[in-house]
C-alpha cells in the first residue's frame, strides 16, 4: 500500500515537472530589435495650434476671452484673461481634446 501511494505520488510529481518544464515566458527571449515598432499618426505643432484655435474662436461660451496660444513639440501654452473660471475650465478641456497634445500648460488668469 505505501508503495503504491509512494509510487503514486512520484508519476504525478513527474508530470508536473515535464508539464511546467515546456512553460517558458517568450516575451523574455524576444529582443525589442526584432519587433516592429507600430506606426501611429505624427501631430505637429501647428496642426495642433491650428485645431485649437479654431476651437477656442468658436465656442460662443468663450466670448470675452483674450487668450495666447502657443506650442512646441505638443505642449501647450495657454496665457491671456478670460472673464470666469468655467472659461478656464473649458479652454484646458477644448485644448486636451486635441490629437496630439502632450501637455497643457494653462497659465490663464480671470480679470473682473
């Protein structure tokens, strides 16, 4: 009986060791080199300037807005006075809505 069960016990050991033998991480073992990197669409910087602009000289919510727009490498730089916090608010939201846009600066300051 405790043959047996020894016996028992070391088949299945044995399976269990072969089985996780074959299970190896390939992720590992493949060099970056190798892989093609995925081709993606390139913004720049007044495709960029030229969307948001357009966003922000539309939007009749901004209306009183004097607003300095500027970009490079896809970061954003907001200056200027706007009348209200929610035309802050919604001038960081347009200019994030851009493809493109890296970072958003927004240095607006409310005149009363």
């Amino acid at each position: 009986m405790f043959c047996r069960n020894l016996l028992t016990i070391s088949v299945i050991v044995f399976i269990m060791a072969f089985g996780l033998s074959g299970c190896e991480n390939y992720a590992e073992r493949t060099h970056e080199s190798w892989i093609e990197k995925p081709t993606g669409i390139d913004y720049d910087d007044s495709t960029i300037y030229a969307r948001i602009s357009y966003a922000l000289n539309t939007d009749p919510d901004l209306e009183g807005s004097n607003v300095e727009l500027k970009v490079d490498e896809g970061n954003v730089l907001l200056t200027g006075t706007v009348a209200n916090n929610h035309q802050i608010t919604k001038i960081n939201m347009l200019s994030w809505m851009v493809d493109g846009v890296k970072d958003v600066d927004n240095q607006l300051a409310v005149v009363r």
